[in-house]
C-alpha cells in the first residue's frame, strides 16, 4: 500500500531572535519534531521527517501507539528507521520480532550527524500478516551542528 504517513518538515530556528545574544543560543538548543502516525497498511520506505543538513540527531524514540497484531514469529511486523549521513543511511531503530507487538515508548540508538544535503528520517515497515497496529517517531536534534 502507498505510504499515508503526511511528511513533516523538521522546524529549523530563526535568522534573527529579540534579545542580546538570543540568535546564537536558539541556533544551539535541541528542538524535538514527531511523525505522523504510521500505520500497518504503510507497507514501503515511509519518509517521515524532513531534515535539514548537518542537523545533529540527539535522541530518537519509537511510539508503538496500537499493537501490531501477529500471531508467531514468522509473522510479526518490523520496522527499521534511517537517517542519511555522510556513509550512507544510519540506522536509528531496528526493532525485533516482538517490540512492534507491544504498546509503548521504544529508545533508539542516536547522535548521528546528517549529511550536509539534509534528508529525511526513513521507516521501512514489514507488516507481516498485520491488520492491525500504528506507531510515530520522535526525533530530538539540533538544526546546525556546525554552530556548536
């Protein structure tokens, strides 16, 4: 099925800021964006969040809003979620056989620095034989990392 995800474009701060010194401080502090929902019939490269380049990803979190139904191993729904980097795709979650199957909040491996075209935060989901199940994506980074 076509991916029904909306894509969300990743905010990035302000030229200018009110205030002594603010522009710099904003241009460093994390800013946190979340996907929109993702479902089981989202059976492709889903493109979540648009990144801009040289963001620094701090922190990225998997939601399983609505367990994904499965019934064995074989059968189980996946997901794998990519950033683009200088090397390639960095991957940030690969969840296993079972975590898809359960409600909550799953950590993802983090601090990857985007490459300088920018990119998006990519889900790959294997739905396996599920009919029912939804998840979202919280990425935690900062805009430029070249102003650290």
């Amino acid at each position: 099925m076509a991916q029904v995800a909306v894509i969300k474009i990743a905010p990035s701060v302000p030229v200018i800021a009110p205030g002594f010194g603010m522009t710099e401080i904003i241009k460093r502090m994390p800013l946190v964006v979340k996907s929109d929902a993702v479902g089981f019939g989202d059976t492709a490269a889903i493109n979540l969040i648009e990144l801009p380049g040289n963001s620094l990803i701090l922190d990225a979190r998997v939601n399983v809003t609505t367990a994904f139904d499965a019934s064995g191993t074989s059968a189980a729904a996946t997901a794998t979620l990519t950033v683009p980097n200088d090397t390639g795709a960095f991957v940030l979650f690969d969840s296993n056989l079972t975590q898809l199957q359960t409600v909550g909040l799953y950590s993802a491996t983090a601090l990857t620095r985007v490459s300088a075209s920018g990119g998006f935060a990519i889900l790959n989901l294997t739905p396996g034989t599920a009919v029912a199940g939804s998840l979202e994506v919280y990425l935690s980074y900062i805009p430029n990392a070249d102003r650290l």
